[in-house]
C-alpha cells in the first residue's frame, strides 16, 4: 500500500526487529503507550517474533523513504481456544518523530482491510486510559469501548486504567 507520502506498508522480516525494538523502546519511554516499564535489547525480542506469522496473525511495518517508521502486529485473542480463533488483538506503535503523520491511520486501514485474507471478524485493542492519541484513532475506525479496567496499572507511581476497544469487521 502507497500512500501520497510514498509510505509502503508490508510484512515485517527479521531484518526489521532492530527498527521495531527501537520504537517499541519510545513506547516505553513515553509512559502513556505500554504497560512495559523495562526498554528491550533486539534478542530479548527474537523469540517474540518468530511468534508471528503473516498468513495467521502478522507484524506488518510502515517504511517512509527506507525507514521503518511505525509497525503494527495481530496476536491471537485468548492463544490455543479455538472458539476465538476469528478474534485478534491489534497493537501499533509509531516512531515519535513521525506522529501526527496519518501513519497509524494508514497501518490500521491496512491491517482492516487484510483481516478478510486472515478471516479475522472482530479486533481487540487493549489501551492504557491515558493514551489519548490511541483512542483517537480507533474511534476515527469505530472502535468502542468494550471494557474499562479502572486504576489497575501502576507507571511511575501513577495509577491509570487500562481500556479495552473493539470493531466487529462483519459487513451485513
């Protein structure tokens, strides 16, 4: 997918997790965006990947003249209950020197539109309250709130929730 701004969009490979520790590290750092309190060091993540597969649940990332610059993965819902096969969690990360760009809105219309291929029929987002940016876009997608854990996350001995969003990707 080519958007005005030349951003591609495909299936991560291994060569990429350097690029994608490096934003999921800023996601971190920024204390709004992941639970995660610790940065990753690229072998720490290896394993994490080869988790993924593009024909069930893909990492894809977002490249801007050669440089990765946000990527999005689809996890198995509830792994190994195969009643919520049809069901996957979607999260996105974008490196912070390219928000505000529509990245993360060209990432999430392409993930929708490969759901299909994927026969997945519902998204799953599990989001902290104080991510505003994040709720944002997934209601820009129709996401709603599904579910709200009050207080329940602790960063930087601050307490936040932790909000779960959903879209039914079923077209009547």
């Amino acid at each position: 997918m080519k958007t005005k701004k030349e951003l591609t969009i495909r299936f991560a490979t291994i060569q990429d997790l350097p690029y994608i520790v490096e934003i999921y590290n800023q996601a971190i750092k920024s204390k709004c965006a992941t639970g995660d309190t610790e940065e990753f060091y690229v072998e720490d993540r290896v394993k994490w990947f080869h988790n993924f597969n593009k024909n069930l649940y893909p990492i894809y990332v977002a490249e801007l003249k050669n440089k990765i610059v946000g990527y999005c993965s689809l996890s198995p819902y509830r792994p190994g209950r195969k009643a919520m096969a049809k069901v996957a969690e979607i999260s996105y990360y974008i490196d912070y020197n390219f928000h505000k760009k529509g990245i993360g809105t060209a990432l999430i219309k392409h993930v929708m539109f490969d759901c299909k291929r994927l026969k997945k029929e519902n998204l799953l987002a599990f989001i902290l309250d104080i991510n505003i940016s994040t709720i944002g876009i997934l209601n820009k997608f129709n996401f709603k709130q599904l579910g709200y854990l009050p207080n329940i996350i602790e960063l930087d001995n601050k307490k936040c929730g932790h909000l779960i969003y959903g879209v039914s990707l079923i077209t009547t």
